[in-house]
C-alpha cells in the first residue's frame, strides 16, 4: 500500500511539474516573441519616418542606410524597401550573408500596403516575423519590411524549457524522498507497531498496547520549511539575474547615447561638406566672371603707376585701386581654393625654416611691434616628409587669426613637437578666446567670428580640408578671456635622425 501511494503521488508530481514547465516555457517564448515583434516595428517606424523626411529618392543613400541598419540591430536578418513607380517598380532588398551585407536591386510589381502589417513566417532558417510600414520617398508610395529573426526566443524557450525540466526534476526528487518518509513516519510505523500489538495479544498478553508516535508533522513542517528554503535561494539568484541584466541594459543605453552623439557630428559634417561642394560652381562663375577684369584692371593700373610724373595723390589713389584688386583677387582664389581637390606632393621640410617663412608672410611691421613673438621647434623632429606648401597655408592662415585675435596686443607663441606619435604644429594667442557655441561652427563654411568686411568664413574650413588632405586634424583649444591654441597634427614621417629641442624669440 505504501508504495502504491508513493507511485500515484509520484506520477501525480511529474505530471504536474511537466505541464508547468511547458506552459511557462510557453508563456516565455511567447513574451521575447512579442518583444521581438514590437522592436521590430517601432525601428521599422523610426526609419520610415527617417526616409520620408527627404524631399526626393536616393537609391544609393536608402541602400547604405539600410545595410547600417541591419549592422546595428542585432536580430535583424534582412530590410527591403519596395517604391512604387509609373512602369516598373523598384526594390532595394538588403540581408546579412557570411561575408557581411547583401544588396539586391531588382524591378517588380511591389505589394505596398496602406497601413502597417506584422506576420510570424516559417523559413527553412528558422522563424521570422516581417513587419511593413507604409511611407512616401520624395513624391512616392513606398513600403518598408524589416525581417526578424526569432532565433533569440527559440533559444530562451530551450533554455527556460531545461530550466523549468531540471528544477521540476530536482523538486520531484525532494518531494518524493519526503512523501516516502512521511508516509513511513504516519502510516508505516503505526501499523507496525500495531502488527506487534496483535503478535503480543495473539500469544496471550492481553495488557500489550500500540503506542503510537506524534512527531510526523513535525518532521513534515521541517522537510516543508527546508523547500521553502531552496526556494528563496532560486528567488535570490533570479534576482541577481535580474540587475544584472539591469545593469547591462543600462550600459547598453549609454552607447547608444554616445552612438547617437557621434551621429549628431557626423550629419553635421557631411552639412559642412555639402556646403563646400555647392560653391564649386560659385568660385568657376566668380573667377570666370570677375578674374579676367580684374586682372585687366589690376595690368593697366600697373601701367599708370610707371608712368613720370604723376602727382602724389594720383599714386596714393592708385595704389589703393591696385590693393583693393589684389583683395578681390584673394577673395575669389580662396573661393576656388575652398572646392579644389587637394593633392599633397610631399618632400624633406625644414618645419623651423617653414614656421619661419609663415611668420614672415603673416606678420607686418606694425604687428611686430604690438605683439610679442616666440617660437619653439623641438630639434628631435629631424627632417619631416610633407607638402610644405599646404602646411605653409594652414600655419599662416592659423598665424593671422591669431594676430587679428590681439588688436591689443599680446602673446603670439608657434611650436612644433612631437606628441603622441604625431607632429604638433600649434598656433597660441592671448586673444579674447572662443565661446564654446561659436568654437562648435569654426569649421563651417562661410561662419566668421571677426566683424562684417573682415572675413569670408572660409579660412578655418579650408585649413581643415587641407589637414584631412594630409591625413590629419586640427584641435582647438579656447575659453573665453584666456586666449586660443589651434593645433595641427600630422602623421610623423622622418626623413633624419632626430637632434634636440630649441627656444627662440622671432
């Protein structure tokens, strides 16, 4: 009898056990499923809201933007984005293969829906859900869908499923030990006891007694209180479980944050860019347009000033007639110089005699005499490998910034040093500083700090082409009051054993 008990409760725990571990491994994979599927369509959202901010199509742009897409949401397997035109239809389908990203441009019919779909589909890789929204490319229908792998529930599901199975399997071993102890403690020692009853009275000891016991209970309460026990340790560890995956989730949150700020300054510098490439055609119409008169001009003017006897007035005037020439002249080559594609020849540079000659060509006499010069070369350089011209125009237009920086006079102090594996070519002023909302637009095309009829907004943004030219950048440091040091590093290219360093006034 008492191993029938112990079989029936034993099949009844099993049972029992068995269904909960599959239906909460069920409720578990239908939970990531939906999770998935939610993902999957509020980032289906946010790019079809993206595309349809633009104003026209771009296949390229659209192709690019859905293979970063794939590449940074985990789980995503495949984006296509379907565009309904007169004739044929185009679609742009991009998947993740071995090798990285698949692009596949085909015309069709496509199917654009005209509210968002989601549907769970079987592939012989597994299951996926395709999500579709409607949206317009520029004047045109089209329909974004997205494929998400469910790979990541089917793997929760087995493990929450051999989880559940092992701690059901675990229970029912304790249970069952307990049951057949109980059991023993309430049934089996009883009725022995009382079988040795009855010997006794059977052999004519009619004073025999069954004494039986009460601590079974007790024993229960303790087997009970020792499972609530291994409970609240499973109930500890998935809470741990728990802020780990808080804490990882918040880490996550926080490089997508920096992600979404290098974002920011990306699409600000492609701005930038744009901005030079729509003065290509400005600068060829500027100097078709004015650079032949004003050279006529500035050749007759040349004519006039040989001439005898001219009265001093009259040579005044025409050296003024000829400066403003030579200022419109600059104008447009630094617009032409703004969109020409820089080729650096590089060569041996003596970077003490080019610090040298960009000083000589920034500095009049009149700013000598306000400003107080230094420079400091650090003689380990050697000799260096790079365009000398190119690094001649950045240093000089570094150089007259910094003098129009100190109409009060100053400090103006040039060096060049080797920092971090790189050459440090760096301009220092004691000038009025930079804010840190203007030192953010520098850069840009056409944005100038100095007053109106100063300056074209155009020196900082070339110096900055020049220095990617040459594979480097530029670094500003400024606050307000306390001056500015702009500073271009290149990569270091030795052309002599280095010597040591060296401090002049200029």
């Amino acid at each position: 009898m008492r191993a029938k008990l112990i079989a029936l409760f034993a099949f009844i725990l099993i049972v029992t056990t068995g269904i909960s571990a599959f239906v909460g491994a069920r409720f578990a994979e239908r939970a990531v499923e939906n999770e998935i599927r939610q993902r999957a369509m509020e980032t289906n959202r946010t790019l079809a809201l993206e595309l349809s901010h633009s104003s026209t199509f771009d296949a390229r742009a659209a192709t690019e933007r859905l293979a970063t897409l794939l590449r940074s949401h985990r789980g995503l397997t495949a984006a296509e984005l379907a565009v309904e035109r007169p004739g044929p239809d185009l679609i742009i389908r991009v998947s993740l293969g071995p090798a990285g990203s698949v692009v596949e441009t085909r015309e069709g019919t496509a199917d654009v829906p005209r509210k968002p779909q989601a549907r769970l589909a079987e592939t012989p890789d597994g299951r996926l859900w395709i999500v579709t929204t409607p949206l317009r490319v520029g004047r045109s229908h089209a329909g974004l869908t997205l494929e998400a792998s469910l790979e990541e529930a089917d793997r929760l599901a087995q493990t929450e499923s051999q989880v559940f199975a092992g701690v059901a399997a675990a229970g029912a071993l304790v249970l069952i030990a307990a049951a057949q102890l109980l059991i023993g403690r309430l049934i089996g020692r009883p009725i022995g006891r009382l079988a040795e009853a009855m010997a006794e009275v059977e052999s004519g000891r009619l004073d025999a007694s069954a004494e039986l016991g009460g601590d079974e209970f007790d024993r229960l309460a303790r087997g009970f209180n020792g499972m609530l026990e291994r409970i609240r340790g499973f109930n500890q560890e998935l809470t741990e479980r728990i802020e780990q995956a808080t804490t990882d989730l918040a880490k996550k949150n926080r490089d997508l944050a920096e992600l979404n700020d290098l974002l920011v300054a990306a699409r600000r510098d492609l701005t930038a860019k744009e901005r030079l490439a729509a003065l290509g055609q400005l600068a060829g119409t500027l100097a078709h347009e004015l650079g032949n008169p004003l050279n006529s001009i500035s050749g007759h003017v040349q004519l006039l000033e040989r001439r005898g006897g001219l009265p001093e007035d009259v040579q005044q005037d025409l050296a003024t007639v000829e400066a403003e020439v030579a200022r419109m002249t600059g104008v447009i080559r630094r617009f032409l110089d703004s969109t020409r594609g820089l080729r650096p020849a590089p060569e041996p540079v003596d970077v003490a005699g080019l610090l040298a000659e960009a000083l000589d060509m920034s500095l009049s006499a009149e700013a000598r005499s306000r400003l107080r010069v230094t420079r400091e070369v650090s003689r380990d350089l050697g000799g260096v490998v790079t365009d000398p011209g190119l690094v001649r125009h950045v240093v000089t237009n570094l150089v007259a910034n910094a003098v129009d920086a100190m109409p009060q006079g100053g400090e103006l102090h040039l060096f060049a040093r080797i920092e971090g594996g790189e050459l440090a070519l760096g301009v220092r002023d004691t000038g009025a500083g930079i804010a840190p909302e203007e030192r953010r637009r520098i850069f840009e095309p056409f944005y100038t700090t100095k007053p109106r009829g100063k300056g074209t907004g155009l020196g900082l943004a070339i110096c900055r082409e020049i220095a990617r030219a040459l594979r480097g950048r530029i670094d500003v440091e400024s606050s307000p009051g306390q001056g500015s040091t702009f500073t271009l590093f290149l990569p270091l290219v030795r052309e002599r054993p280095a010597a040591a360093s060296d401090m002049r006034t200029a």
